[in-house]
C-alpha cells in the first residue's frame, strides 16, 4: 500500500513500486490505509508522515497496536526530519523505516524489496 496526500508522489511511487512488480493499493489518508490494511491483505506499507486525518505516525500506532496489523513492516515517507517518526522506527526493531523525500524510484524499490525479504524470513 502506498499512502500520500500529494498526488505526484502517490502516482510516482505506486508506479515505482508497480514496475518492479508488486500489487499497489493506493490511499490518500491515514483514516483509509487502516480501514485498508484491516480490510484486506497488506504486506508491507509506504506513508507519509503527514498525511491527513490520521498521521502517518497515528495510523503506525493503530496498526502496531493491533494482532491483525502489528507485523506489516512500514516505510515512512517524510520531507524533513519527523522525530516521532523517527522514535518509532527505533521502538518497532526495524518493522518500521523512514525514507526522506524526494527519494528515487530505485531507492524506494530497494527499501521495500529488502523488508520483504526480511519479512518473509520471521
């Protein structure tokens, strides 16, 4: 799941991502990717740290509070540093990361395929 409220960025990424050759579910607030991420299998998600109605952050919280959610690893997506982003990568051992915008497709392809991997070895 990609979830941005820019649309040039949710466009890029999800194309990024499509390209390489995942299913991409895109959303434009946090209120929808957890409606998303409890409604249908996600395995890994890209967010903003600012997306509306429900931050990047909050809506990380929600998923990481809930036995259904709690292990999808999350890519944070932010324009500058976000401390609490940043405090929460460090707090979920690595199930979340931060990528500072603007990134390249190559580097957004990269992170998730390795927390993929990662992921299908727990």
């Amino acid at each position: 799941m990609v979830a941005d409220d820019d649309p040039e960025v949710l466009e890029r990424a999800a194309d990024a991502l499509d390209d390489a050759g995942f299913r991409v579910v895109k959303v434009t607030n946090g209120q929808v990717a957890l409606q998303e991420a409890l409604g249908q299998k996600v395995d890994l998600i890209v967010m903003d740290v600012s997306i509306p109605y429900l931050s990047g952050v909050d809506t990380c919280h929600c998923l990481k509070a809930m036995p259904k959610t709690a292990k999808i690893p999350v890519v944070f997506t932010a324009a500058k540093k976000d401390p609490a982003a940043k405090a929460l990568a460090e707090r979920t051992h690595g199930s979340v990361r931060v990528l500072k915008k603007p990134f390249t497709a190559e580097e957004l392809v990269s992170v998730v395929r390795g927390l993929v991997r990662s992921k299908s070895l727990i």
